[in-house]
C-alpha cells in the first residue's frame, strides 16, 4: 500500500487559517542578504510570469500564505494570480513613511491582505532611540482596516516590551537572528567590523537563534519566525537544512509559523521545504 502524502500543517490567523509555511518575499525582490550580483541575479529570474508560476507551485505544496511588501511586480502577480483562478493570503508590511509615500497605505490595502506589520527595522531603530512607543499610532491605522495587526522585529527584547505593556497586536513577525547590528553594537561583540559588504549587518550570531525561540515560545500572541537560515548562511546541505528546520519548528509555539524565502532555479526548493515542514510540522 502506498503511504499517504503529508499534509502541510496550519495555524489560525485571525478569522483565517495559514500554512504553517509561508514563503517569503525577498527573493522575488532582489534582496538576496548575500550580494548586489546575487540580488540582480534572483531579479532576472522572477519575472511577473516566472513568480505567478512560483506561487502556483507553492499553493499546489499546500503554501497558502505569501509575505509580499507592496510594490508594482507583486500587485502585477497577485492580478494575474486572481484573474487567472488561483490566490494566495498575502501579509505585507508598512510604516509611517513607507505609508504616506506616494499613497503606499492605499495601494497596499488594494491587495487585500490578511494581516499587516510594522516595518521591523523601522521597529528596531525606535527601540534604540527610546521612541518604540510612538508605533502606537501607526498600529492603530492598521486596526482601524479590519486585518490582523502585528509588529516585525529582529529583537526579542521589542516583542518583549510590547507584551509587558499589553499593545494592541495579534502577532509578531520576528527574525530569528539580529539584523542590521549598528557599528557600536558590532564592537561590543568582536574588535572590528568586518567586511561582509554592509557595514557588518550580516554578521549572524548562532545564540540569537535559541534566545529568539525562547522569546517566541513564551508570548501567547502568533509569531511568524523569519531569517531561519541567517540569509542564506546555514543551508549548505540538505541536512543542514533539515536540521534548522527540525530545531525552529520543536522550539516555536505549534500555533506558529516560518517565513521562508525561496529561489528554486537550481533545486526544487518549494518542495524540499514543504515536505520538511509537513514532516516536522
């Protein structure tokens, strides 16, 4: 008799029900974490076609979820996707000055999304001016649609913040390891900045890994786990990838989900982490 295939997992979100996958949206954007070359190099791949075709791949793997910022190639994809019978949840993020650029609020809420989050860089940088607390406002903005409203960060301690004072969120999207170090807190770690092309932003740690798990299993909120790879730094080899995978998934809440990017010009990466995601799930 022959086994019966996995199915992928899901978690509740809001009124909806998400892939406990969800595939990311930087590699269709050219942000590759690695180099400029790369980043030209995954843009000259994933044309409007070529992404409409990614996405039906990643739906028939049971991937229902698409993390995609708003810009003219995504509302191009996500039209020929509609028209053409087929549709994905989308959960974009914004900001203040991402929203009143160019009516980008509107435009963004044209895609229908499920759910939107604050800018977790933009996060960050208030967290360490002292100025967290004037997100506020823009949360509100995102309440007052009707989605699910969450805040993007790359540290545990602004999530951990947020619960202490009892924001008005419904998830997080949080990175798994410390984006974007500033210079002072780069030195505080090592005696130079080193050259890895942006000023020691990709500069991954391997404890940030287990403290953002620790941090993500102890708030009730729903919490989309990012950068589970550190840009593309511990995916080697398939083992290598199914062990990251294994670890994230047995020490993140099972109401959670991984936000993961994908560029399957060389290997069928939809269906390797779908299938690992089913089988850890």
């Amino acid at each position: 008799m022959s086994e019966v295939p996995l199915k992928m997992p899901e978690v509740p979100f809001g009124p909806h029900t998400i892939s406990r996958l969800i595939v990311g949206g930087n590699q269709q954007n050219g942000a590759s974490h690695q180099s400029k070359l790369m980043g030209m190099h995954m843009l000259e791949y994933f044309t409007v076609d070529r992404t409409v075709e990614f996405l039906r791949k990643c739906i028939s793997q049971g991937i229902n979820t698409w993390q995609a910022n708003y810009n003219e190639k995504v509302r191009d994809v996500l039209l020929k996707l509609r028209e053409e019978g087929e549709d994905i949840y989308v959960i974009p993020l914004s900001a203040p000055q991402m929203a009143d650029r160019d009516n980008g609020f509107a435009r963004m809420l044209d895609l229908k999304p499920i759910g939107v989050y604050f800018f977790g860089w933009t996060a960050d940088d208030l967290w360490r001016e002292g100025k967290i607390d004037t997100a506020r406002d823009f949360l509100a903005r995102i309440r007052d649609t009707g989605v699910q409203v969450g805040v993007g960060t790359h540290m545990p301690e602004v999530i951990e913040y947020i619960e202490e004072k009892g924001w008005d969120v419904d998830f997080y999207t949080a990175s798994l390891y410390r984006w974007a170090k500033t210079r002072e807190e780069i030195l505080e770690i090592m005696p130079e900045v080193p050259h890895d092309g942006y000023g020691g932003w990709e500069l991954y740690l391997p404890s940030e890994l287990t403290k953002m798990c620790d941090t993500i299993s102890k708030t009730t909120k729903t919490c989309l786990a990012f950068k589970l790879f550190a840009g593309g730094r511990t995916c080697s080899t398939p083992e290598q990838v199914s062990d990251v995978f294994e670890f994230v998934l047995g020490h993140i809440k099972p109401t959670d989900a991984v936000i993961v990017g994908m560029y399957p010009r060389f290997t069928d990466e939809i269906t390797e982490n779908a299938d690992l995601v089913k089988k850890f799930g």
